[in-house]
C-alpha cells in the first residue's frame, strides 16, 4: 500500500488527477471507476481543467460509479431541475466538462423496476468491460466505502443496502442541490459495488482530506479488517493500492508512515 501525503486538499486532488490521467494516456480506453461526495470534487475539477487545457481525451474511456441512491435518477440526456442522484452529480461536477461518449457511462440505475436484476447486469458488465482499472473511493463519517454500511459482507457484490442513521445525517448535509429536498424525503436505499467487487478492481485510488476523517482513516488502514469499518477491506487488496491523504486527514496514523 503506497501511502502519499499532501500538504493541503488542492494538492491531493492534484495528485488524485494525475494518477487517472496518466493512465488515460497510457492506455485510453481504460476503465475508470468513480466516486461521488464532496472529496472527490477537487480531482474532478482537475481532470476538466486537464481535459480542457492539455487536451486530456476521454473519448474512449470507460466509468462505472460505485453507488445510487434507489428510488432517484436521471437521463443523462434530460436537463433536471430537482434532481439529488448521483447520476446528476457526475453530470454536473465532471461528465459535462469532458468528452466522455454517454454509451461509456455506468451509474447504477436507481430507477429501476427490477434491482436485483439490475446489480446483477452491473456485475456483468464490469467483467465484459475487463475490469476496472482504476477505481477512486472515498470513506464515510463512519468507515463505509460506496455505500457498504457496518455489517456488509466484505465479500459483498453490486447489491441493494440500506443506509445508516448517520450516512443519512452525513450525506444530507452534503445532497446535491439540497436546498430543494425535505430530509424526510432522502432515500433509504442505495444500489452500491459491494466490498468484494471493489477488491476485484486493479488499483484501489482512495483519497481522504481533513480532520474529521482522521480518526476512521488511521482505523481503515491500521486497525483490524472488520465489517464493521468496511474500508479496512483495504488490507485485503491483492494489488494495486494508492491511499492520498491531506496532512489532517493523516494525523493518527501511526506505524503505517514511520511516526
Ligand atoms: C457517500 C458515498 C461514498 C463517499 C462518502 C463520503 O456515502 N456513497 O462513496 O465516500 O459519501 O463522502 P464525502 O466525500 O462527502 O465525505
């Protein structure tokens, strides 16, 4: 596990960016997995600003989003005025800025009539695609990765979960365009990659920024691999594992950067 430190958010998203874009150029049609939250905004910004300045190409890339919220979602094709889904959010905060063809765009369905179905064609078409090459994860207030909530199996697949009291109090705070939703009306469920396929995926790109994740980093990477903080599977990892942190983020680690 390479564990890299940046003085500030800017520079980790920086770093982040690089990493994606680098292997955009060595190989452009790789399969990108992505993330959603506020953590990831900043590297979104940075490959738009590559995209637009340095002529990153994106033309023949492929994403798949770890998670949905069950219940809301878009057309990529329908502008929306209302709308919190993640689809929308991947619109907005990147999709829009690149040339991503939409064909090559996976965001679970979270309007879908058959869920079961549908994370099982989620699976399949993660495998018919190769794999993902690299996949970029953030962690929940309380050690969730995508929306694998404590107790998830950490062989889980693309499955629907219910979310916690505090990823509900976590992620209102942060639903986009939140202003126009009731709390009451935030989704319970979420179609999310389980554990076990997120491991499948060849390099594991997790990004953490400030202090109130420090204390559930330094336990994901350092503490026992547990359910109970399903991104300590991180440990589990057979390859590829890139863990960038600000200086916040990492200041209870401990053994894993030599304090
Ligand atoms: C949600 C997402 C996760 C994300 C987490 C943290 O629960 N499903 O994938 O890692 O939020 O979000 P933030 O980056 O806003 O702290």
């Amino acid at each position: 596990m390479r564990i890299i430190i940046k003085d500030d958010y800017e520079k980790m998203s920086k770093a982040a960016a690089d990493i994606i874009a680098d292997m955009i150029r060595v190989k452009p049609d790789c399969v990108l997995g992505f993330a959603t939250g506020s953590t990831p905004i900043g590297t979104y910004k940075e490959l738009a600003r590559m995209h637009k300045e340095e002529n990153l190409d994106f033309s023949d890339v492929k994403t798949f989003n770890l998670d949905e919220y069950l219940g809301i979602g878009m057309e990529m094709s329908k502008p929306y005025e209302t709308d919190q889904s993640y689809a929308r959010f991947m619109y907005e905060e990147l999709f829009k800025h690149i040339n991503l063809k939409k064909e090559n765009i996976h965001v679970p369905d979270g309007l879908t009539k058959e869920p079961e179905n549908f994370c099982s064609w989620y699976e399949s078409e993660i495998k018919r695609y190769g794999g993902i090459d690299i996949q970029v994860l953030g962690i929940g207030g309380d050690g969730h990765w995508a929306f694998n909530e404590p107790g998830s199996s950490l062989a889980s697949r693309t499955r629907v979960q219910a979310l916690t009291k505090q990823t509900l109090e976590d992620n209102f705070n942060s639903f986009y365009r939140k202003a126009k939703v009731k709390k009451e009306d935030m989704p319970h469920f979420a179609i999310t990659m389980g554990i076990g396929t997120i491991l499948e995926t060849k390099h594991v790109l997790m990004i953490v920024n400030g202090i109130n994740k420090a204390g559930i980093v330094a336990e994901a990477l350092e503490g026992c691999i547990t359910s109970k903080v399903t991104a300590s599977a991180i440990q589990l990892h057979p390859g590829k594992v890139t863990v960038i942190l600000d200086k916040p983020a990492s200041s209870k680690l401990t053994w894993s950067i030599g304090k």
